[in-house]
C-alpha cells in the first residue's frame, strides 16, 4: 500500500517527535484505513534511508525489446 505525500509526511513526523507506532496512528486516523503491515514498514524505510520517497531500483525492471 502506497500512502499519500501528505500521509507520508504525517506519520514521519508523528512517528519521529511523538513516538506513535502502528497501533496508535490506526486508532488516531480511524477515518482513514491504513494498513498496519505498510504502517510497520514506514518508519523503517524512514529510519534506514531518512526519507519517505520510493528507494532507487525498486519497482517492476523496465522491459527490454530484442
């Protein structure tokens, strides 16, 4: 599940100064059905790469025409 730009920058911030997990952001943003695994797997993508955008080379390869 991909979040918004708005909702990447939500949780990096809630997670980061406010110490909000997974559990909390759900029963916070009841409104808005976030998944718990993608919610688990966002502060560690923060905290390995300090950022929010997409990881260089991830993704489906291009194809190639022979």
């Amino acid at each position: 599940m991909s979040f918004s730009d708005e909702g990447n920058a939500l949780i990096k911030n809630l997670h980061q100064y406010k110490e909000y997990g997974s559990q909390r952001l759900m029963m916070e943003f009841v409104e808005i059905k976030w998944n718990k695994r993608a919610l688990n797997s966002l502060p560690r993508k923060i905290r390995e790469t300090k950022s929010t955008d997409r990881r260089h080379g991830s993704g489906r390869p291009e194809a190639h025409a022979y």
